[in-house]
C-alpha cells in the first residue's frame, strides 16, 4: 500500500472560526460544524451569515482540537468553529472514498490530545493513495444508512424512576451456567458465536463449529472480572465460557425488551469485582428495578416502546 501526505490528495483549509453563541439557531438552518464526534460533527442549524457563504458541501471536516481528529464528510453547504479544518478534493472522489479516508484520518486520533492538537501536522498525515483505495470501499451501499439513526416512535417517553418495583431475577428468568467449548480447543473458525467475559462486540470473542449449547432469545451476563454485569441480548443460538452466566426469560421477551434490561444489569456493575463476584446463587437473589403497570407487573410493552422510541432504534 502507497502512503501519501493528506495535502497530496486534498487541499487543506481552515474552517469558518465562527463562535456558536453568537449565531442566530435556525433549525432549518444550515450546519454548524464544532469540535464533537457526535452527530457528524453537527451542534446545531444556524441562519446565514450575510457576506459570509457556508464552506462547500463534499468537504470532509477535521476537529484538530477538542475531540482531536473526528473527521466527517459533510453532504450539505456549512459553517464551522474554532480548530475546525475542511479537505476538498484535488481530484474527483467518491462520497465511499471520502468516508474511506474519514476512517484513515480518525485512525489518526491516539497521536493527539490537548496537549498536543492536530492544527500543524493535519497536512502531512500519511493516508493510503487514491489507488491503494480497497475495491470494496467503491461499491460499498452508503445510503443503505441513510435511516440508522431514526428512532421506530416518534415520540418522547420519560421514564419515571420512583414508579420502578424491585424484582428478584430469579423471578423473571431462568439462570443457567454458560456452556460450550474451552477456549484453547477454539481457531476463531466456526458458524456458530463464542460467548465469553468481555464488554465488546456483544460479547462474542470467537466463533465454533461446536453444537450451540444455548440457543437464541436469551440474555448472556458476565459474572466476573473487568467485564462484570456486562450482558448482551444473544439472537442467535451459541456457546459460551463459565465465566457467563445465561438469563432464560419466563416471559415473552423481544429484543427491545432485552435491550431495556441490559442496560439495566449493566448498572449492577459497580457492585462486583474479582474479590466479590456475582455468581448464580448471588444473581437470583439481586433485585432489579422495573417499570410496573396497572397491577403491579413488570410493564414490558412500556419497556419496548421506550427502546423504540431512542434514535437509532430503527437500525436494531
């Protein structure tokens, strides 16, 4: 793969400079550009500035402070703050090829802090060239996320936690000691997901050709170590470590339902480290704080339509 400096391959400028609290907020707007890595970098929609044109739609933007080296393609006309740098393109480029090189200047991000900021170097970065691009990268389906961050409701629902009833777990699910395969007897190979103490990509370190000792629906919790109170809806059938512990539903539990109560275990967390691990005995007798309904149950619909009304609920 051939490197080149990023000034080889785009023409490197400095942004708007504009102060947010001195523009007027239009939510029609055009894009304001500031030092986030959320949002695409956007903060907020503002009017236009008279005399002052938006900076060009296609540029890719660099935050050389703050959150150091977010880098984002911006599809529309805008403005930016302080420490923001816009790239346009010597030679026509793909919109996959720009969000190629977002990734490869973000990649850049553990060189910087605030100590050390982007400003000077951001021209000599070394990216791969134009021709070392992977194939794939042309033909990727970029508007295939144009709808992820759009939430199923369109509505808010504010959750109230003075009405939340304590639940033992062992009222709600089944537990069960994980199962499967030792981990020396695995090569990374298999169709079917490992499942083992770590917070990471849902908790699958590894694939096996084992038989599934777990099938899908259920909820996988750490129960010890670093990853502890860690837990990850499984959709599909797997196998897992002893280390994981299984939660069995004795309910109808869809995936928004699950989603809820992971995010609920996971607050278990701060109660367990290696001197005090939570293990089957101690899980089934933990409580957990639920929304409840008329009668005093769990309210599992109120629990998916508050999933479901998150932005990025529709990509679940």
């Amino acid at each position: 793969m051939k490197l080149v400096s990023v000034s080889d391959l785009f023409e490197v400028k400095y942004g708007s400079n504009f102060e947010l609290n001195k523009q007027t907020i239009d939510p029609e707007g055009v894009p304001f550009v500031s030092r986030t890595a959320k949002n695409n970098g956007v903060s907020a929609r503002v009017c236009i500035v008279e005399g002052l044109s938006p900076l060009p739609a296609g540029s890719i933007t660099v935050a050389c402070g703050g959150s150091v080296m977010e880098s984002f393609l911006q599809s529309e006309p805008f403005y930016s703050g302080r420490d923001i740098y816009y790239l346009t393109a010597k030679t026509d480029m793909s919109s996959q090829e720009k969000i190629f090189y977002c990734a490869c200047l973000r990649a850049n991000k553990y060189r910087f802090n605030y100590g050390r900021q982007a400003n000077r170097t951001l021209a000599e970065i070394k990216i791969p060239s134009l021709a070392s691009v992977p194939e794939w990268v042309r033909h990727a389906n970029i508007s295939a996320a144009d709808n992820i961050s759009k939430c199923l409701i369109d509505e808010v629902i504010e959750l109230d936690l003075s009405s939340f009833k304590p639940f033992r777990y062992d009222d709600i699910f089944e537990i069960d000691r994980g199962r499967g395969p030792r981990k020396k007897e695995l090569n990374g190979r298999g169709k079917h997901p490992f499942v083992s103490a770590s917070e990471f990509n849902n908790g699958v370190t590894s694939k096996t050709d084992h038989d599934p000792m777990h099938q899908a629906g259920v909820i996988s919790v750490v129960r010890n170590g670093n990853s502890v109170a860690n837990a990850f809806y499984q959709d599909r059938p797997f196998c897992s470590t002893e280390d994981v512990h299984i939660f069995t539903p004795k309910f109808n539990m869809n995936k928004y339902v699950a989603l809820f109560l992971c995010a609920l275990i996971k607050k278990e967390r701060y109660r367990y480290s290696y001197g005090r691990k939570w293990g089957i005995a101690r899980m089934k007798e933990s409580l957990i704080f639920l929304p409840v309904d008329g009668v005093g149950e769990p309210d599992w619909l109120f629990m998916e339509r508050y999933i479901k009304t998150l932005q990025f609920s529709a990509a679940i």
